[in-house]
C-alpha cells in the first residue's frame, strides 16, 4: 500500500507581499461558466459553504469540493486576485481515460471526471438497468458501462450535461484535422443525444450524416463552423420519413456550413439527380428549419420534397468546384411530383417559405439551375431571392400540378446564360406571381422572362437587357390568363423585346425599351387572340413590327401605342416590313384582323 503525504487541513491564500489575506474571498463556479457551485466545510457534504467562502485572519478557510469548478480570489475589497478555471478536486476520482473510468466500482452516486482530451466532463454513477442506452451510444459520449458489467444492466457512468444540445467531441470528434474521419462521431452524436452543438471550427467526415424527428444542428455561424464531407454522391444532411407512412417532425439546422470537399457525381439519368449528392435533403419532413446555413459544391444544394410548412432562410449555396459539359447543377429543388406523400400521392408542399437565399452556379456545368421548382406547390412563398452564374436561373414546370398561389418576390436573377425565368406548363386555375430584377450575363442566348404553355402568372419584373443581343426581354407561348408588366432598363439589344405566339395576355411595356436586333423591332406577335400589349413611357425603337397572324382561326390583337413618344420615328407599325399607312381593319394572315390604335390619327389604323 502506497502512503500520500499529509494534506493541508485547510486551504490557506496570502497576499503579494506573503502575508495572510485576511478577509479574502473564494467565489466558486461550476467549470467553464459563471453559474455559482456549491462547497462545504466538511467531507461529508453536510455543511454548505458561503459562495464567496471568507477567509479568516490567518487567511484560511476549509473548503471541500467535488468534481470541477471555476474559481476566483478577491481581497476583502472585492479586487480579483486571479482566476483559474477547470480545478479539480483532489480526491482521487480524476481519470485520464474511459478505461481507467471504468475500473471504479459501482456506487450509486459516486462522481468522477473525464479528463481524456476533448472528451472531458463529469459522470456520476447510475444503478439502473441503462442497457439499453449503453447498446445505443457505442462511442461512449454519455453512457460509459463499468468493465465488470460492460451491458449496462447494472448501471453505467452518465455524463453530466444540460440536456439539450450534445458535443460531437464527446463522441470523439476531432477538429480541424482533415486527416481524420468523424463521421461515426457526429452521428453517434445525433443519434443519442438528438442535438449537435458545433464548436467555431471544422468537422471531417467521409460520409453523409443522418438525422430524425427533433434532430438539431447549431454552430456558431457559417463562417465559423463547418462540416467538410469527402464523399462525392453521399447526402451530406439527410432526413427522410417513410414513403407513404409517416412524415419526420420539427428538424432544425442553424448557423454552420456544408462543404463537399470532391466534385459531386452526376447520375447518368437525370431522373436520378433527387437519390443523391444533396447538401441537405428533406423528403417527407414536418415543420423542418433551415437557417443561416451555406452549402458548397453538390449536385443539389438543398433539396425538398413532400414538405409541410418548410422554412429556409438566410441560405447562400455555391458551386465551385468539378462540372463539365454533360453535369447539372441545382441550387434549391423543390419536388411536387416524386410520390410518397400525403395519402400516398405527391405532396402539394404547402406552406413553405423561403427568403433571403442566394444561389451561385458555376456556368462550366452543362446545365445549371439556380431554382428549379416542379409540380404541386400550394402557398409557395420564395421572397428576396438572388441568382448568378446559371443556364435557367427560376426555372418552373408545373406539368399535371394544381400549383396554386406561389409568389416569387424580389427576385434579383442576374447573370443568366440561357433564361432568367423561365414558366413551364402551368395549369389552368394556378396563381403564381413574379416580381424583381433580371439581367443577362454577356453573350447570354436566351430570354429574359420565358413562359411556355402556362395560365394564371402575373409578373412584374425589370432588367437590363443590354447585353442580350441574341434574344428577348419577354417570349410568350401557348399561355393565356397573364397579367405582365415589362420595365427596360438601358435598353434591349435583343432581336425582339418582346414576343407572343398563340397567347393570350396582358403586357404593359414601358420605360425605355428599343429594340435593337437586326429588323429593329420591339414587338413580334404571331397568332393567338385578345392580346393586349400598352406601350407606356419612352419608347425608343424605330418601328412596332406586329408580325403575321398564322392562326386563320383567331383574330383580336390590339396594339396601343399612344405612349410612343420619339418624334424621329414616323412608322411605329408595319406588316412584313411594310409601313402601315391606312386607317381601318387590316388583314393579315388568313384573312384575320389586328387593330392597330394610332393616338396621332385618333382612330385606328
């Protein structure tokens, strides 16, 4: 048997000048906060110390502790002395590994401190039957068995914590160490405690991380903590119900930042670009959260799909690295059309909002969505949204959907390649709105606002268009029931600022729009009935060109140019390049007619 030497019956403190500090004051915290702890003035626990413990005059004091604190010295004047913080006491039950833990006998009560690295904290010992938990938490971030009872049946050391959010380090989580792999320890962290508290530094993992119902994530900010997954096709954040069952409730990821450190895989069918490689992917999810969180360098960035009431805000999604000619890219996917919802059928996604999001593409990739939004969307709010560096950058298709009362609102799409905005196949009774900016990229081949086979859209948007010479502000196709007002900003350089086909609509134009393409022309309406397009403020092409009416079996078309007000142009409307002279009813195409009101004339041409 080994002997210690005698300890000090007393703690006792002097003064600078080592002299007793008589009247000095021991305030006692419980470790790393500023949440007072208990001591007492003898070893049974009997007596509770005063918080601060007065010194007396030869400047001692008996002070009995247990487990860690924080401790501060003050003179009698309340002037601190020093302050250390994590003391342990001394009495022997400080281990420096879980094995050296484990090999203390099993006291209902007893209290011991881990001290093995990032592991650290307190446990004290339970004599219930914690076999269950022990089985689940294989890492031992909370539950550590005794070896001579390694099931848990018969009690286990608990870690001391509050109970709402859990450390990856106790698991075993390294930090800021790319050549090791955390993985099994987030998820171990998720999987026991149902929280993860992310340090301000960086987590490495080789695979993606599952969550469940309650799950949450919460770091210290995007810029501060971030998870970096070196897995090219896993989900980097997923959480899935069961298709047809049951949804996941209340998930919720804040303040930390995905990073896919590999160029994510493309699937050699698109149909498959939902199975994998999302920076966060939500399927059948109640009430999920997402906030304040950036994501990097996936095949899609956040994914959602069969969602009640979804949240996303303050989301900024990059692609930066890997893509080439035949690879996709999406910022945000929101599916209406993958089953497995509400009454088995595919959810309508309603109530979902989304705002403050900016997704940046990377125009290298062959096809590149900065939103891509397909079928049933009920009460679709994405508000103050912002895109650049993409092919279709609010990309909709609604084919087969009841995709009422969606708003798209202050949208700033800038920097599109192939469309700002493009409208697919929106059905009859569908409400969706559009309001913002658009603005193409330098030799962008598309159009700024595209709506194809579509009903129900009301838009009100404004761009600079100066930089498209190869298409339009505005093409309109095989839709009616629209309501869409066009501001120019600059100028369009494009062929036409604004073409219809077979359409039916509503367009107010105004503010300094010229078309600047090779027949100079602002409009080219071609079939369709009951169109109406207003020319309003200074409108600065050389001619209106109406086009041809192919269809022989729709006529209506009225073309108001009374706000047309450059003096220098004196035909603002001709026929197949022929300026338009006459007044009355004008044939064209088929034997059908366009009226064409002429303010100057005061009658119709």
């Amino acid at each position: 048997m080994t002997a210690y030497l005698l300890p000090e019956g007393k703690q006792s403190f002097t003064t600078s000048a080592g002299l007793p500090l008589v009247g000095g004051k021991v305030f006692t915290y419980a470790a790393g906060t500023s949440t007072q702890r208990p001591t007492w003035s003898d070893a049974a626990q009997t007596a509770v110390n005063t918080n601060p413990v007065i010194l007396d005059g030869r400047g001692e004091a008996a002070i009995f502790w247990d487990g860690a604190y924080k401790v501060t010295l003050t003179d009698s004047a309340d002037v601190v002395i020093w302050t250390v913080d994590s003391v342990q006491d001394g009495g022997g039950n400080s281990y420096a590994t879980r094995a050296l833990l484990k090999a203390q006998g099993m006291v209902s009560g007893a209290q011991a401190y881990l001290n093995e690295g990032l592991r650290a904290g307190e446990f004290v010992f339970n004599t219930a039957n914690l076999s269950a938990q022990v089985t689940l938490d294989t890492r031992e971030g909370i539950y550590i068995a005794p070896a001579a009872a390694p099931t848990g049946a018969s009690g286990a050391w608990v870690r001391v914590w509050d109970g709402i959010m859990g450390a990856p380090e106790w698991f075993g989580a390294d930090r800021n160490n790319g050549g090791t792999d955390s993985r099994a320890a987030l998820q171990a962290c998720i999987d026991v405690t149902n929280s993860m508290k992310l340090a301000a530094t960086g987590y490495y993992i080789a695979g993606g991380l599952v969550g469940k119902a309650g799950t949450v994530i919460e770091g210290q900010g995007p810029l501060q903590s971030a998870i970096f997954v070196s897995h090219a096709t896993d989900h980097c954040l997923r959480v899935r119900g069961v298709s047809g069952v049951s949804y996941v409730e209340t998930p919720r990821f804040v303040n930390f930042a995905l990073v896919r450190t590999v160029a994510a895989a493309n699937p050699a069918l698109e149909a498959n670009d939902i199975t994998q490689g999302h920076g966060i992917h939500l399927f059948m999810v109640s009430n999920p959260i997402v906030d304040n969180v950036y994501t990097y360098n996936n095949l899609v960035e956040i994914y959602c799909s069969n969602i009640l009431t979804l949240m996303l805000r303050y989301i900024r999604s990059i692609r930066s690295i890997g893509g080439g000619a035949g690879d996709r890219w999406y910022g945000l996917y929101i599916d209406g059309v993958t089953g497995g919802g509400t009454f088995g059928g595919p959810s309508p996604n309603p109530s979902a909002h989304v705002s403050y999001m900016n997704m940046v593409g990377n125009l290298s990739i062959g096809r590149c969505f900065n939103y891509y939004v397909r079928g049933q969307n009920q009460d679709l709010w994405v508000d103050f949204f912002e895109a650049a560096e993409g092919h279709k950058q609010l990309f909709v298709d609604a084919a087969g959907a009841n995709s009422g009362d969606t708003r798209f609102t202050n949208a700033v799409l800038d920097g599109y390649q192939t469309n700002g905005a493009h409208f697919l196949n929106v059905p009859q009774g569908a409400s969706i709105e559009l309001t913002g900016w658009i603005a193409p990229r330098a030799g962008a081949t598309g159009d700024a606002l595209r709506i194809e086979n579509s009903h129900g859209i009301t838009a009100n948007i404004k761009g600079d268009c100066t930089q498209n010479t190869a298409r339009r502000m505005l093409h309109v196709s095989d839709s009616s029931l629209l309501d869409l007002i066009i501001r120019a900003v600059g100028g369009i350089s494009a062929a036409y600022a604004i073409s219809m086909t077979h359409s039916r609509l509503s367009v107010l134009a105004h503010k300094a729009i010229g078309g600047g393409g090779a027949n100079g022309s602002i409009v080219q309406a071609i079939g369709g009935s009951d169109s109406h397009i207003t020319a309003a403020g200074n409108v600065t092409s050389q001619t209106w060109v109406a086009g041809v009416d192919t269809d022989a079996t729709i006529d209506g078309y009225t073309i108001d140019v009374s706000a047309v007000a450059t003096a220098a142009v004196t035909n603002r409307v001709t026929n197949a390049g022929v300026a338009v002279t006459t007044q009355g009813n004008i044939a064209w195409g088929g034997g059908r007619f366009c009226n064409v009101y002429n303010p100057r004339a005061g009658a119709m041409l």
